[in-house]
C-alpha cells in the first residue's frame, strides 16, 4: 500500500505526516521554529533553520513510521498564507521569513483604505489589501529597505519555500497565489493587479503556477539526505493551509462553511463564481472554475491558548507535570460557567481584528465578584463571536445551510456545542487526524494517480463525524450576548486608536 507524506508548516510548528493511502496516520513528528520579533509588529523568523527543521521532521517521521521510504509515492507541503519569503539571484534567502502575524504595514493598509488604493484592488483582485498582505509587506520593503526591494528576484510563500528546498524548483500553487496579485476573473497573475500598489517592477519575480496537485518537481539528493527522503521522490505544488484544513477535514465545498479555529478565525465556502465584497477575500480554489471566499481574521483561539499561558500558568505547569492535559481540566470550569448568568463579555482581538490594526482586546462588565471561569467563559464565546461575524457575512454572500469545524477548539464537546449554538447552524466536527496535512497529501496521492482528484477523499466522512445542533434557547440567549458584543466594538471603535497612542508607538 503507497504511502504519503504531508508537511504542514503553522506560525511556531512544523510537522511531517505520513499517510496511508486510505488515511490513517503512520507517524508524526514536529519540530519548533523559532520566532523572531526585532522590532514591533515585526513577526519574521529564519528561513534556512525552518527548513533545517522541517527536514529534521521528515526524517524522524520517515524513521518512525515503520515502513521504507521507497514505498512514500508522493509529497506536498501546506503551510500559513499571507506573509513573505524572498530569494535573491542566487536563490538564497534574501532577508528572514515574513510571517502572517507581520502588522509592519499596518499604517500602509490603511493609507490605501482612505486613499482608494483598497477599494481598486477589491474589484481587480477579489480583496482588500491588509497588513500582512504580500502586496502591503512588498510596498513596505519598497519603502524602508530599497537595497533590499531591488535584489529580489523570487516571491514566494512560506510552502512554496519548502518545495523549494525539497526540489529545487521555483513555483507555487493556484490557491496561493490569489493572496494579491491576480485577476479575480481569470484567476491568473495580472501586471495591473502590480501596478496598483505601485509594485510592478516585481512582474518577474512571480513564480510559476502549478494546480496543487501537479508534480512540480523531485526530491533532490541533497533534500534526501536531510530528510530520508528516496531522491526522485514527486513532490506536487501543494497548497495554502486555510484551503488543506477544509479540504482534510471533509468540509471544502460549496453549501457548508468550513471553520478553523486556531491562531486565525478563519471561516471559508466555496463558489463556482467570484462575488466580490470588502468581508471577505475571493481566492482561487483548487481548480480553475472554483473560487474559495475567505472571511478570516487573526483573532481565534490563540487568545484561549494568551489566557492560559498568562493567567493560569502555575496549575497548568502542575497539570502537564502530572501527565494531564490542562484543557481537558479547565473544561469543567468553562461548563459550570455557562450554566450561571454572566455579564462579562471579552473582545478576542489580542493579536488582530476584523475592525482594523489599532483594534485590541478586553474584557467588560468584569466584577470582583467574577471567578476564572467566567473570564474564560468569555473568551471562548468571544472567539465564537467573532467567528460569528465572518460567518454572517458569508452567509450573506452564498448561503451555507451548515458548518464544519476543525482546530483544537472542536476536539471539546462543550465547545463546539456553543459553536454551533452561536451560529444557530448544526456544526460537524470529525476524528480528522492532521487536517491540514492530510488535505495536502490528498493532493499528493491526486498528483500520483492514486485519487482521481483532492477531493476524492477514501475515508467514511459520516463515520467520522459528529453533528452538533443549536439548542434554541441557549442560541437565543447568546445572541442577545453577542448583539452586546457588537455593539460595544462599534463603541468602542473611535476609542482604540486613542488608546493605542498611550503607549509606545510601534
């Protein structure tokens, strides 16, 4: 039976998974990769250790798996949208990875919002520029580091770097490369999407486009003897890892939103026309023909992992050392919360928003007389909440009739049953092991022959999913909570940007 690998590279790890062909995990390894934050909103990290790494858990996963690395028939990498990673001349690293979290062209973004700069890229490329946008990073580099900006001669994304070094072949992929620079019509790269940002010196440093499952390349003798890899190994284009996780965990596909709660609220749905609008980018799907409309923001379930870390951190430390899981203790906590009136409403906007870069997080209608888990009551409900309003959009624009949710929020049954409460929408949450691996390995076995196509998925999706359905009365009440909820952003929205200038201006 053929094997397949997925790489699947997030903001801090980088994992390697091997598959048999009807799913099942073989083996896992992961491996940290270092941030660095040299100055604020300054998110980068090295591009050769995340490459070093990542081949370091290629190999421990190719040793563990029990099997010959002959019988791995294809490879594909996923990995974090958005972001940048550069190559000079000599297809080196020019400069550190840029990650998604990046916000050093926060005030850019913003200048082309008032200045209609925004508004001519949403009718040309399907979206709005934002911080981390490679068109925004791109014109930041332009602008403060112009020796930089004339030595480039490859734009990339963060998997694309990973093939890369597994092959030696520049390109990339067609759900990537929609993140700035093509025409939302033809889905293809378009000088005048460039010339928009005032970046059109960079028209040949676009890669090639390849669909996600199209071998591009081999794994070289060099890459092989870093990851145990058999030289000549196909390795296909792969794909973005917002479109992997829905592709993996059964639910890219048009009529259900797709939910993946992690460090991103990310909520997408698939078209088979683009419709374009401000909420949400119109991305290219996995074949031409298709589009994935992506309403997302970086504000999710990394401020429930900000919580625990910061304000819990002395039983967490006693839970691990114990060998028991802190999230599967604080649950309880969570539930008895839910069951008792509350008036603390907490804004998830930690690392980012849908209301714009000077946006931050709080908590409101705090008492003395509140305990922990009532705090984190609110942040998870937040985090809902905000999933919420990217879902109502979407459910504006295309009218889903369900949900599936992905991310370590869906493994809690409490959780996710208050996913689906606050939709008032059943949510689907399945056994998937290592979705977004997974969807780019179906993307490998596609690439090979071993799947007629990514989506033709092996495994039994109903028998391993279950379905949560919204209790009227619990969804009833949480949308009064969550009708406070937004209006106090929009309160509190001419109040931010005073905030933020009582501190240090980054």
């Amino acid at each position: 039976m053929p094997l397949l690998l997925g790489i699947d590279n997030g903001l801090t790890v980088t994992k390697a998974v091997i598959f048999d062909e009807t799913g099942r995990v073989l083996a896992t390894a992961r491996r940290r990769v270092v941030q660095s934050m040299p100055r604020p909103r300054h998110v980068e990290r090295d591009m050769d250790a995340l490459w070093t790494q990542t081949a370091a858990a290629v190999a421990e996963a190719v040793a563990a798996c029990g099997r010959p690395a002959s019988d791995i028939a294809a490879v594909a990498a996923t990995a974090h949208g958005d972001g940048l990673y550069l190559l000079d001349r000599a297809a080196r690293p020019l400069g550190p990875g840029i990650l998604s979290l990046d916000s050093r062209a926060g005030d850019l973004a913003e200048r082309w919002h008032r200045d209609g700069t925004a508004d001519a890229a949403l009718a040309r490329t399907g979206q709005m520029p934002h911080a981390s946008a490679p068109s925004a990073i791109l014109a930041w580099i332009r602008d403060h580091q112009p020796d930089r900006f004339a030595r480039i001669k490859h734009v990339l994304a963060c998997k694309d770097w990973l093939a890369f070094c597994l092959t030696g072949k520049i390109g990339t992929d067609l759900t990537e490369v929609s993140t700035a620079f093509t025409d939302v019509g033809t889905q293809a790269f378009d000088a005048q999407a460039l010339a928009i940002f005032g970046l059109g010196a960079l028209w040949d440093a676009l890669p090639a486009i390849a669909l996600p499952d199209q071998v591009i390349g081999h794994v070289t003798p060099a890459a092989a003897a870093l990851t145990g890899l058999v030289p000549g190994t196909p390795v296909v284009a792969g794909l973005h890892d917002v479109t992997a996780s829905a592709l993996g965990a059964g639910g890219y596909g048009e009529g259900t939103v797709a939910i993946v709660a992690g460090t991103y609220s990310i909520n997408e749905t698939v078209t088979r026309a683009p419709r374009v609008d401000p909420r949400w980018f119109c991305r290219n799907g996995l074949r031409r023909g298709e589009w994935n409309a992506m309403s997302i923001s970086p504000a999710s379930a990394a401020n429930y992992d900000w919580f625990l870390d910061t304000l819990c951190g002395g039983d967490r430390a006693a839970a691990e050392a114990q060998g028991r899981p802190f999230h599967a203790a604080i649950i309880p906590e969570i539930e008895a919360a839910m069951a008792r009136p509350s008036t603390v409403i907490f804004h998830p906007f930690l690392f980012g928003s849908p209301h714009g870069p000077q946006a931050s997080g709080g908590f409101l209608g705090l008492h003395g007389w509140h305990d922990r888990g009532a705090m984190l009551r609110a942040v998870v409900e937040g985090i809902a909440f905000n999933h919420r309003h990217h879902v109502d959009a979407l459910r504006d624009g295309f009218a889903p009739q369900a949900a599936r949710l992905t991310g370590g929020i869906s493994r809690s049954p409490v959780l996710a049953q208050l996913f689906a409460d606050v939709l008032a929408m059943p949510v689907a949450t399945s056994d998937t092991e290592e979705a977004a691996a997974w969807g780019a390995a179906l993307c490998a076995g596609s690439g090979v022959g071993l799947f007629a196509s990514p989506r033709h998925d092996p495994r039994d999706m109903a028998a391993l999913s279950t379905t949560w359905h919204p209790d009227p009365g619990r969804s009833a009440d949480l949308s009064r909570r969550y009708a406070v909820f937004a209006d106090l952003v929009h309160a509190l929205s001419p109040l931010w940007p005073r905030i933020e200038a009582l501190g240090d201006p980054a």
